[in-house]
C-alpha cells in the first residue's frame, strides 16, 4: 500500500510534481507487477506514455517489475505486446462497423477516413463489396465516402467498381466520389455509365452521372455527342448541354 508518508514533505511547487509523478509511477510498477493480464496491459502503456512525456522518469521505471515484462525477451515469453493506441483504436472502429446499429456503423466508416489506409481500406473494402449481405446501404455509402480520400491519386479502382452496385444509392455516392477524386479516369467511367444500353442503371444515377460528367468538363466532345443523339431523358441531355 501506498502511504502519505511515502511523499515526505515537499518544499516547492517543482518537488511536489515530482513526488506526485514518482507517486504515479510507483502505482504502476505495482499494477504491472500484481494484478491480472489486461491491467498489466494497461499499467506497460501508462508507463510508456509516461516516460515519453517525462523522460526524468525513466530512471524511477526502469527497475520494475514493469519494465522488465516489458523489455523484448518478456514479451517473447509472455505474450505482453504493447500496441500502438492509434492500431488499437482503428481496429475498435473496424469492429464497430458490424454494429447491430447503422448509426454506429456509419460512424466508424466516417471515422475511419481519417485512420491510416494501411488499416482501414481492407475494413472498408470488405464493407463496399458486401460479398456476406450483412452491410446495409448507408454504412455502405459511408465506407465509400471514406475510401475517397484514403485511395491514392490514380488508384480509385475500388470507388470505380462501386458505380456498379446494384443499390443506386451506393452507385451515386461512388459517382460523387470518383468526380469529388477527378483522376484521370473519372469522365470515362461516367461516360461509360451513360453510354450502356443494357437498362442495368436506373434514371437516377444516369443522372447523376451526366452532372458528374458536365462538372468534370471531359474532353470527349465527340462522344458526348453521340451519346445525345439516342438519349431520351431530358434531365441527361439538359446536364449535359443539349438545352
């Protein structure tokens, strides 16, 4: 047990801090050395983070029971593996988008287009493909969204393929995405789009499309021309110049 007379008497403003960090430290010494596994955890990442804010501390920790499981040997043999807190924390919102809630799930696909592409692209790969069903339409639009700025220039064949999807809500948000990421394939994508004859796409994301494509400003003049020779939908023809 800690006493208070473990503290002594402090005779300024500095020392006191001193103690109180030494106070701490010792804290986490003993919680690394007695309690079970998943506070130990906890008490090894206390303990990191405080001698990278604090590095006087190091000299305090460095004879603990602590800082012995955590040197490499312990963890070799006891399986204590201290992790990044930002790979911990993106994998707690990769697990988050299989909530029973679309509002959660919707917000860890938001979140995670901030979290490093190494980790969340996969995550968010598996949630646009849907290959199991379980994804709803919205967490779907999400992940999407989020993809667009985690995909490298050039490299937005995942968005490209979701302008397919069966659900036209996750066909138009790739279309806002692939326009919003204007690579070089973009407008022939979209021109694609409007250019299939198979009936595949519904009136709404045709039209989408075509106000992509008049954003985008492609130089396709002579396709776009005859794509508005057989288009019947006043809506496209409008978006796409032809009054």
């Amino acid at each position: 047990m800690i006493r208070q007379s473990d503290l002594g008497a402090p005779s300024s403003a500095s020392t006191i801090l001193d103690r109180f960090r030494l106070l701490i430290a010792e804290l986490l010494r003993r919680l690394a050395a007695h309690t079970p596994r998943r506070l130990r955890r906890f008490a090894l990442s206390s303990q990191n983070r405080i001698v990278r804010r604090w590095p006087r501390m190091s000299g305090w920790l460095a004879d603990s029971p602590a800082a012995e499981k955590g040197s490499p040997k312990a963890v070799a043999e006891n399986g204590v593996i201290e992790r990044p807190q930002e790979a911990v924390e993106t994998e707690t919102l990769i697990a988050a988008l299989r909530d029973p809630s679309a509002e959660v799930a919707v917000a860890a696909a938001e979140a995670l287009a901030r979290r490093p592409p190494a980790l969340a692209v996969p995550a968010l790969r598996t949630v646009v493909e849907n290959k199991d069903g379980y994804f709803c339409p919205s967490t779907r639009v999400a992940a999407v969204h989020a993809l667009k700025s985690l995909l490298p220039p050039g490299q937005g064949g995942l968005v490209a393929d979701a302008v397919r999807d069966s659900d036209a809500s996750v066909s138009v948000a790739a279309i806002a995405a692939l326009v919003e990421r204007n690579d070089d394939e973009s407008a022939d994508i979209l021109l694609g789009l409007l250019e299939d004859s198979t009936g595949f796409y519904v009136a709404l994301t045709r039209r989408a499309a075509a106000l992509g494509l008049a954003h985008l400003r492609p130089g396709h003049s002579g396709r776009v021309t005859a794509l508005l020779q057989n288009e019947s939908d006043p809506e496209v023809r409008h978006a796409l110049g032809a009054g």
